[in-house]
C-alpha cells in the first residue's frame, strides 16, 4: 500500500472515530481498525513479506499510522467517557426543592448535641475550638508526645497504620487521640495557649463499650502560672455544667499517661443498683477522664521552653459523656445508623429531645 493509500486509511479511520456516538460504538471502530484483523493490523502484518529495502520505510510509517490513530481514539474515549458520566448524573439527580414528607423529620445525632454543649461551656470559659486531621505522623500522634519507642499504644492492636511513610520512613498512623491537634497547635501559635480540640480518633477495639472509630476532646491551657488546682477548678466547672448539677462529687487518682506529669484519673459520684446509674453524690465512683500536668518534654517538642510555661491537658470520651448523660447503653448503637434509635435519642434542631 502506498503511502497515499496509508493517508486515505488514516483519514477513514479518523472519520469513523469522529462519527462514534458512544462507547460501545467507538470500540467497534477501534477493533475495525487496530484489532486483529483489523485494516491497520492488516497492513502490519505485509511489513514482513516486503523486500529489505521496504521493510524499513513500510514499517515506520504503518507504526507512526497506528499511533496517530490510537491517540486520536483515546481522546475520543475521554469525550465520550464525561459525556456518559454527565448523563447519568443527569439521570440520577434529586430535587433537593421537593417539600419534605411531612411524616418524615430529621433529628440532631446525640453525638453533634455533646459536641455542641462542649463547645458553647468550654467557649465561655475562654477555650478556642481547633481542629486537625484524622491520618497523622508518628511525630504528632507519639514522639512529640513523650511515647517511647517501644510504648504498646504503638502495636497493631492498638493503632491503625497506613501504608505510606514521612520522610523518615514511619508509617502514618489514623490519630488514636486528638493529642495530636494539641501538638500541631503549640508547635505553630507556641504559648500562651487556651484550646479544645475534639474530633474522630481510632483505636483496633471493639465491644459494647469501645468502638474502632469514636470521638474525644481534648483541652489544654497553656501560661507561666497555672498549676493542678486550675485544672480541677476547670474540670469541675464543666462537669457540674454539662450534667446539670451544682457540686458532683469528682475525685483524682494517679495514673500514668507518658505526655503528662503528674497525671490522674478523675472519677465522679454516682449511684449504683438495680440497673440503674445515677451521676451526683452517691457511695459509689465513676471513671470519666484522664488529665495532668503536660510533660515538659512535650513542651520542648513544640519548642516552648517548660522553664518559662507549664500547662495542663485533659481528655475525654465523647460517647461516654453522651451514654452517661442520655442513658444509652451501648456504644455501638451511636453508628448503626437505625432510624428508630435516632428517633428516640435524637434532638430537634433548638435543642429539645426529639
């Protein structure tokens, strides 16, 4: 075939492409053409019956033919490709203007209400709400945090880790406490500091009363004078707020977390019997939090020189905040997503149950 020939086949070829209206369409021209048997493929397979002379130059311009056309199909496809996909988007669209069903309402999770009270007590208090990321660095999510190298928290069973690594070849890790907002928070505005930080945090666990995926908020004060007896005065303060109660009873037990020294768990009065749990004063004890001193070694990660500044930190479970207060007794029931559950244990959008 001449190269006139090869032109006039290039030009059919692009013609066809042209005039496919659809996927399946363009495949047929693409299988009439550069399949098997093919007009192209055709011509690839007479490169080697030619004499040596013109193999060479025979061969080059099928090679530069089917190249030229395999781009030009490509680019079709990709028109074709947005064209289906816009389509069926098309096709699938929802008015979202519809009224809704009158018997159908919306509720508030109990989860974004706990949040919501934590926000507005701590904000009257001066606390700053931050945020950060759910997939962290070994050196927010541990280092930073005074974690040894071989603490257990680093284990599989403990934390979820990515397959990508940091520059110094750790993996990332899904946060297993939003700590880490803390970390990046000191490491960028330093001190003084005055913050919440709540968000999803993941641990590899998973009962009635833990969950793989669930919520914490954290908080940390920050300045050159403050000591433990603010941190009971703050934790007090919100406990007695978020229960709605004047003076719980609270209570601090030593306890070691690696970012914190000293550090405590903080229980609160209850009543205990019959099935029944009742948070005030009572004879018996529940566990609530963890919280301390922050560690000076975690305030040098962060480049604050603990010689000049000292804070505290606490944490806390928001799910547990919302099964003690709400009376819900399995954790694992705040995401299975039952409408019913929702019904009942939801909030109307002003803050009234549902």
């Amino acid at each position: 075939m001449s190269a006139d020939n090869l032109s006039q086949l290039k030009q059919d070829a692009e013609a066809a492409i042209a005039g496919a209206s659809d996927l399946a369409a363009l495949d047929d021209v693409r299988v009439a053409y550069l399949g098997k048997s093919g007009s192209i493929s055709a011509q690839m397979k007479k490169v080697g019956g030619l004499p040596p002379e013109e193999r060479k130059t025979f061969g080059a311009e099928v090679n530069a033919l089917r190249n030229a056309v395999t781009e030009v199909l490509e680019a079709r496809k990709l028109l074709l490709e947005k064209e289906a996909l816009a389509q069926k988007l098309a096709s699938e669209a929802l008015d979202m203007s519809l009224p809704a069903r009158p018997e159908v309402q919306g509720s508030i999770h109990p989860i974004s209400h706990v949040i919501e009270e934590i926000e507005v007590i701590f904000a009257e208090m001066g606390f700053m709400a931050v945020a950060g990321p759910d997939v962290e660095s070994d050196w927010n999510n541990f280092e930073a945090l005074n974690f040894p190298a071989n603490h257990p928290a680093r284990e599989m069973q403990d934390t979820f880790f990515m397959e990508a690594a940091d520059d110094e070849g750790k993996p990332y890790v899904l946060r297993t406490h939003t700590s880490s907002v803390q970390i990046r928070h000191m490491t960028e505005h330093g001190a003084p500091s005055r913050i919440i930080c709540h968000g999803r945090t993941y641990r590899c666990d998973s009962d009635q009363t833990h969950s793989p995926m669930f919520h914490q908020v954290e908080g940390l004060v920050i300045e050159k004078r403050v000591h433990m007896g603010h941190l009971k005065w703050t934790l007090q303060s919100f406990l007695n707020r978020f229960f709605e109660q004047d003076d719980i009873p609270i209570r601090f037990r030593p306890s070691f977390f690696p970012f914190v020294e000293p550090g405590a768990e903080v229980d609160i009065g209850c009543t205990k019997g019959q099935g029944t749990l009742k948070i005030g004063a009572g004879d018996d004890w529940l566990e609530i939090l963890g919280c301390g001193m922050v560690h000076p070694n975690v305030l040098k990660s962060c480049g604050i020189d603990p010689k000049e500044y000292q804070g505290f930190a606490f944490g806390i479970g928001i799910e547990r905040l919302a099964m003690l207060k709400y009376g819900v007794s399995d954790l694992r029931t705040f995401f299975e997503g039952d409408v019913r559950w929702l019904e009942h244990y939801g909030f109307a959008p002003l803050g009234e149950a549902a």
